[in-house]
C-alpha cells in the first residue's frame, strides 16, 4: 500500500506556518513503515524536539485507477478515516531551509496514526465533514472538508495523474490549523463529527 499525503490544503494551516498558498496540491509519501500499529503508543524519536501533530481526513482507495477524471472519482473508495501525520517540525525546517526533501521529519517509523474507517454513505454531504482532534481532553484542532482548497475528488484526480492507485492505498487530505508539539504522557484522540475514530498515548 502507498501513504499519499497532502500538504497545505488549508488556507488557515498555510497562515499559521507562514507558506506560500500552492498552485497546485503539495504531494509526499510514507512508507507503510509509518504507520503507528493499532493499540500502540507513539514514541516520539530521539532525533527530534519539536515532534507535532496534524490531524486529518483520510480517504481509502477501493479500485485501481490511473488519470482519474473528476467526474468519476468517487467511484474510486467507499471510506472516509481520520489519522494525524506526526511532523518532526524542528527536522523539516532544518531541512527545508537547505533545499532537501522533507521525508525524514514526516515518514519515520510511527509518524502515521490511520484510525477506523466509516462508510462514505453515512455522510449527507462528503464536502461538510467535520472533524477535531483532542488533546488531553481539550479540543487543540478543529476542521471541516467544506475549508480544503481541493475537496475529495479534485485531490483523486490530480494524484491519479502521477501515480496509479490502487486497493487500500490512503490519502491523507491535509490539516487544517492549530497543529502543536506533542509531549510524553500526552492522549491524542481525533474524532469524526461526534465519533471517536482513534485514542493514542504519547510515550
């Protein structure tokens, strides 16, 4: 399976770090090495001080497609998931202010929670799903899929034009603001609506 995620699909998210608004979707991948397994606690990894959070909509793919018109892009999953895509903050900067890929601050080992999946057809309107994330108990990121600069299916479209998707790839469809450093001892529980779809400790 592939992990494609989605950078600065959040106008807000953009502001708060200071980017530049993209022409077009920002994509990186993680291996499946990243992916947090379930009922696990996250570690953050000693090379890093400064490890953050970033909650987001994730889309399972259930068909192979290649040059994925928009039209027809729904066709192309049937589940809706949220997960956080942990960020060595500190290590990307560094890294983008040398003019090098970002893998090592967002593809390591755990750096991907995938909670559960829902149904897509348990949502009235698949543009106006909100979604939170909790720290501690306390709400520290809140979004919605009415605010993405390229909603569901234009980000199918755009990613099948470079890579062919394929059954139980994930794209993760970016954050939206109020991403924070993650402390030890930290719970990090991310919510659908009023589900919630994963609980994690910080260790």
């Amino acid at each position: 399976m592939k992990i494609i995620c989605i950078g600065r699909n959040y106008t807000d998210h953009i502001a708060e770090l200071d980017n530049e608004r993209p022409e077009h979707p920002i994509i990186f991948m993680k291996p499946d090495t990243a992916i947090l397994l379930k009922k696990q606690p996250f570690f953050i990894p000693d090379f890093s001080n400064d490890v953050h959070h970033e909650v987001e909509i994730l889309i399972k793919i259930s068909r192979v497609g290649k040059h994925i018109d928009r039209k027809f892009a729904h066709k192309y999953y049937n589940e809706i998931g949220l997960g956080i895509d942990f960020t060595a903050r500190d290590l990307q900067q560094e890294l983008k202010s040398k003019g090098l890929p970002w893998e090592k601050a967002k593809s390591f080992d755990g750096a991907a929670v995938i909670g559960d999946f829902i149904p897509k057809g348990t949502f009235k309107d698949l543009d106006k799903i909100g979604f939170s994330l909790k720290k501690n108990e306390e709400i520290v990121q809140k979004g919605n899929t009415s605010l993405m600069l390229w909603n569901i299916d234009a980000l199918i479209e755009y990613v099948s034009k470079y890579f062919t998707l394929k059954i139980g790839d994930v794209i993760f469809t970016g954050t939206p603001s109020g991403v924070a450093k993650v402390n030890p001892n930290d719970r990090l529980s991310g919510f659908i609506e009023e589900k919630e779809i994963f609980s994690i400790k910080v260790k």
